[in-house]
C-alpha cells in the first residue's frame, strides 16, 4: 500500500506509471539532504511500490531519466544528474523497468544548434530550458514528443 505523506492510503492502479525521480534529491540546500544509499532505497522501495499497483496483464512501469542542468543553474550540478541517472537505470534495469533516456534525448537537441553544443558542460540550451532546470514551450514540446514514443 502506498501512503500519503499524512498516513492516508493511496488508492493507485494505473496503466501506466511514470517515474521521474531526482533534480528535488540533488539539492539538499533547497529541500532535505538525501545521501545516494538512501536515494537508491526509496526509489527501489517506490518502483517496487507502483508496479504492484499497475492494471493486470498490460500496465507498464517507465522509468524516466532526470533531465540535465545547464551550467549557469548553480543550486544543482549535472554531475549529480548524471550520477544519480546512472544508479536509477542499474535499479530499473535490475527489476526489467521500461526505460526513457530524455537525459541524452535533451542533451542531443540542444547540440544540434552551433551556440549550444557544448550542453550541459559547457553552455546553457535557453531555447528549450530558459528558466534553470524548467523547461519552457518549446522545451516542453520537445519533451512531450519524445516521451509519448515510449508510451505506446
């Protein structure tokens, strides 16, 4: 049973569950510190949570990655991104999760454009993130494209 954070039960059965889990564990300065054993702990304890809860024969559970920071974004680190990213997909991998990379789907966009092709290491993608890590219209477009392929 998964609980709301109050103790009330959650009543959760879905075909679909979508899992996108990170950028708010990554800045302890903003919101609780979270170490990565514990990351990893209540995200296997999560995943393992809403598969159960999914619609017999054909609800699927998708693992989406955490998208990256840009460089200019200094409550965050890519770094931790990609770490954490990394640790996700060996969970996700470990329980047969289907998987969404829109980390690299994100960071192969941005690079298509000569200004923005150093993303994320080196130079920001304002034409899909102009707001730190938040995506804007045609960021969020660009998102939305590429996730619903991994719907169906």
């Amino acid at each position: 049973m998964i609980r709301h954070p109050s103790g009330a039960p959650l009543a959760l059965a879905g075909d679909v569950i979508s899992i996108n889990w990170g950028l708010h564990d990554i800045c302890a300065h903003m919101y609780a510190p979270v170490s990565r054993a514990q990351y990893e702990a209540h995200l296997e304890f999560m995943a393992k949570r809403f598969a159960a809860a999914l619609k017999p024969p054909h609800g699927k559970l998708l693992w989406v990655s955490t998208t990256p920071v840009p460089p200019s974004y200094k409550p965050r680190n890519n770094s931790d991104v990609v770490d954490i990213n990394a640790r996700a997909r060996r969970i996700f991998d470990r329980l047969g999760v289907a998987q969404e990379d829109l980390y690299s789907q994100v960071v192969a966009e941005c690079r298509k454009n000569a200004t923005t092709r150093g993303y994320p290491e080196t130079s920001d993608c304002l034409w899909l993130q102009p707001n730190g890590v938040h995506f804007g219209f045609t960021g969020n477009e660009s998102l939305g494209r590429n996730f619903t392929g991994s719907m169906v």
